[in-house]
C-alpha cells in the first residue's frame, strides 16, 4: 500500500522537476527570470509557488518517513530562485529512493502514526495516507503546475502526469 505511494510521489517530483526545467526554457525564449514565479499566487490569500513546491516535497518525504517510522529529513525553507527549487526536488527525490518495499511490510493500516499538525495529535495510517496525505501532496503539485500554466508556459496534462507504460492488448 504504502510503498506504491511513495513511487508515485517520486514519479510526480520527477514530473514537476521537468516542469521547471519547461518553465526555464520559456523565460530563456522570452527573456525575462523564471525566478519571476517564485512569488506567483492563485489568489492573494494562497502560498505563493515556491511554497507550494517546498509542501509538496515535505508532504512526500515526510509520509514516506512517518509511514516506515523512521525521521525525515529537513530541509531548509531558503530557496531563492527556480534552480534552488529543482535542488530541493532532487534531494526529495534520492531520500524517496532509498525506501524499499520492506519498509512498509507489516504496517497495519489501522496503527496511529503522529501527525505534525495539530501538535499532539495522530490518526489511523491507512486515514493518513490516503484522506490526509495523499490529497495535500497532489493539491500543492497541481497548484505550482496551474502557475507556471497561468504564467504562459507551454504545459499540459501530459506533462504533469509524464511518461505511462501503455501495453498493446
């Protein structure tokens, strides 16, 4: 159950990296600084898309951590500038890595694991992952997606879901 997840969120920070990568590419052809994005919101009342990325790579290495019971790293929130970004990925991306399916072997689902927010407080793990987690992670990567879109970078759906195995039948 869990590990599965996990790869997804490594295939998804993986997709969102190469959606920077597109998003350079178009300030470099229009020539003005990608880094322009780092402080673009939806609304005003939303975090702005350097935010949005640095939760989306927290809300995966920590779920990754919390659900094998071990820490997660931490990284500092000081990224500047759209290659920092793509740093903060990869190093989300190699710690995501190092998990192996026996990681998550033998977890019960209905076991409580500690959430961050609110201090003091746990749910059932299975409640975590997929009511918790899971959509968090998804909302933060889809949000830094519709500003680089907004912003005019040529992105579409298949960006942000990359490369599918697709079999012949």
């Amino acid at each position: 159950m869990s590990f599965e997840v996990i790869r997804q969120f490594t295939s998804t920070l993986n997709n969102l990296d190469a959606l920077l990568g597109k998003a350079q590419a178009y300030a470099e052809a229009h020539k003005f600084s990608v880094d322009n994005f780092m402080t673009e919101r939806l609304a005003p009342d939303m975090l702005p898309f350097a935010v949005q990325v640095r939760i989306a790579c927290d809300m995966a290495k920590g779920t990754a951590a919390t659900l094998a019971g071990v820490e997660a790293p931490r990284h500092a929130d000081d990224e500047t500038t759209v290659a920092d970004l793509r740093g903060r990925i990869g190093k989300c991306v190699a710690y995501l890595e190092t998990f192996k399916a026996e990681d998550f072997a033998g977890k019960a689902p209905e076991r409580v694991v500690k959430v961050t927010y609110p201090p003091g407080k746990g749910m059932y793990a299975s409640e975590y992952l997929y009511a918790r987690q899971v959509p968090n992670f998804f909302f933060h990567v889809t949000t830094a997606y519709a500003l680089l879109r907004r912003g005019g970078v040529p992105i579409g759906k298949g960006d942000y879901l990359g490369a599918l195995t697709i079999l012949d039948l």
